[in-house]
C-alpha cells in the first residue's frame, strides 16, 4: 500500500491518494494497481505483464515505492516510481542450480500510469545490459535515499544466482545514463567478515533464501527453503525442507544449542520448523513483563527485568529465541 498525503498528517484527507499495487506470485506474471482513497467505491488504475514487461517471470517481488528524475520521460507530476525484480522462473522449482530465461531483470514504472520508464536486464533492449544478470529475481528492490533529498540514490537486490546487485541512480539524467551498476566483485580472500554457505555437509541441496532476515541484538534470524524431489506416488503433494537460521552477526556462529547436547555445534545454525509449508520470515515478539519478571536494583526500588522474547515463522513457535535487554523498541501513535 501507498499513500499520499498533501501535508503528511496520516489522516487521508481530500487531496490525498491511496494506492495498492501487487502481483500474484505464483499465480501469474502480471502486477496490478489500484486506487482505494475512498475504500468504499475502489477504482482500477492499471495491469501490466509480460507484454509490458520483456522477460516477466512470476510475480514475486514486491513493488518499492521511490523518487525517481528521468530527463525526457513523462512522469507523474510527483516523480514517483514503482521498482521491482522481474519475479521467478518457474525453473527455479527443480532443485539443481541453472539458469533462467526470464524474471532475470529490474524494472522501474511510473507509479500512476504503469508505463516502464527503465529495466536492467541480460537482453537488447536493457540500459544497461548486464551479461550477468541470467538469473531470476523474486526478491523486493531495496531503494535507499543517501542524498536525503527525498530521491533515490542506490538500489541493492540479490538474485537466484547468489549474486548481490548494487545500481546508482543518477536523477535528472535521461535514461540512457539514469543508472549504471552491476554485480557487486567477489571479496577478496582474507578480507574482513565472513560468508555462510548453504551447502550442508558439503553438499549442495538447492537451499533458497526466500523471506528477509532480521538482526536482533546481535543475532540474524531467516528461514531457508529447499525443494525436493517429488512423490511420484502422491504428486500433488510437495516435499520440502525448512531451516530457521540463528547465527551471530560478528563472525556467523550459531547463536543457540538448538540440539540440547550442551555443544554449540555447525549443526546448531539452524532448526527445522515442523509446517509442510514454505516457512514465512521469521518475527520476533516481545512479551509483556509480569509480576514475576519485576527485580530489585539493591536500593529497595523495583526494576523490570528484560523482557522476554517468543521467536515465530508464520504461526509456528520455535523452541528458542534471543535475549535483549531491558532497553527495547517501543510505538506510540497520536490521534
């Protein structure tokens, strides 16, 4: 959902826009966008497919809403965009590595008429045209704002590939020079940092990251999915693996003993939650404090222990979570 408030009071007001954009995943390449300022008359504004899109796979990537100045293009009086990936190839289904005829793109659309102002791609018509961009991107575009002059400056995407694209945007320019970019160089070994590689036991199993991590208080949390072989026997059924990862931020250790054998073990990265499904991204929720969890500073005050966490994927509950401290995120809102 995006809205559009005049004066930025959160109160849709006349003046005000509300719009819904959206794409089907996996059923169907085509993304939709809809007017809802007033919810009770909704009013179609556009679709746009393969057809208006060259090289739409399913579409999987969320749209990112964002500023964008492109010399000669006609645009919203605004300059909003919508960018997203061009969403999955259906060959992604299978469980070996390989690489993907369409979905292997980026696209920018103006946000009130749906037209493509620019796309990335491996193919003629793309500015720039990036040999190595040969696979599908389901994932949303993260668009950042560094000149905090309310245009978007850097875009960063990762792909079925492994791979992580970084993109410049250079507002005002036509399309020809708007954006240059292109897949961020292999680290050098002995470089700081470090990288988890999915291959358990050696072996490369087709594990895929389909769901945003978070990071908290020095953990990162994410699912990862791995399709299986079928069951000839049962074929409407899939088969799959879910892992829940936990590894700390500084140097990618497990963050628990997931296995209880009092060792924090390479196997201790992940569990694997008990859904059939794919697992959704992971979330954690602070508890509210009780009686119990209230202590004493050694003055005679009371003072509340840290709160208690609860780690999910989707509506499943995992055995264990992080610990923060007693200094946590709070919302308030104003009426």
């Amino acid at each position: 959902m995006f809205e559009y408030g005049v004066d930025g009071d959160g109160v849709v007001d006349p003046g005000d826009k509300v719009y819904l954009f959206f794409g089907f995943a996996r059923g169907g390449s085509t993304y939709y966008a809809l007017d809802v300022t007033d919810k009770a008359a909704p009013r179609f504004l556009w679709k746009r497919n393969e057809t208006h899109l060259p090289g739409l796979g399913k579409a999987w990537s969320a749209p990112t809403v964002a500023h964008v100045n492109i010399a000669g293009a006609t645009q919203n009086a605004q300059k909003f965009v919508l960018i997203c990936g061009g969403g999955c190839d259906e060959a992604q289904e299978n469980y070996v590595y390989m690489t993907d005829s369409v979905g292997n793109r980026i696209f920018m659309l103006d946000l009130e008429s749906g037209n493509l102002l620019w796309y990335a791609g491996n193919n003629g018509g793309a500015n720039p045209q990036l040999a190595e961009m040969n696979n599908s991107i389901p994932s949303r575009v993260t668009v950042l704002d560094t000149h905090s002059d309310k245009f978007a400056d850097i875009m960063y995407v990762g792909d079925m590939g492994g791979r992580l694209w970084r993109f410049d945007i250079w507002n005002g320019e036509d399309v020809g020079d708007l954006v240059t970019g292109d897949v961020t160089p292999t680290v050098p070994a002995g470089a700081p940092g470090w990288t988890l590689l999915l291959n358990d036991g050696g072996t490369w199993l087709g594990g895929k990251v389909l769901a945003e991590t978070i990071t908290v208080a020095g953990v990162i949390l994410f699912p990862t999915f791995i399709p299986l072989r079928g069951n000839p026997e049962n074929p409407c059924t899939a088969r799959m693996v879910n892992r829940a990862y936990a590894i700390r931020v500084e140097d990618g250790r497990p963050a628990f003993d997931e296995d209880d054998d009092e060792l924090i073990e390479t196997r201790d990265r992940y569990t694997e939650p008990k859904q059939t499904g794919i697992a959704a991204e992971i979330a954690v929720l602070v508890n509210a404090n009780t009686e119990s969890s209230v202590g004493d500073t050694g003055s005679g005050d009371p003072a509340e222990a840290p709160p208690s966490t609860t780690r999910t994927t989707g509506v499943e509950v995992l055995a264990r979570c992080v610990e923060v401290s007693s200094s946590f995120r709070t919302y308030w809102q104003r009426q």
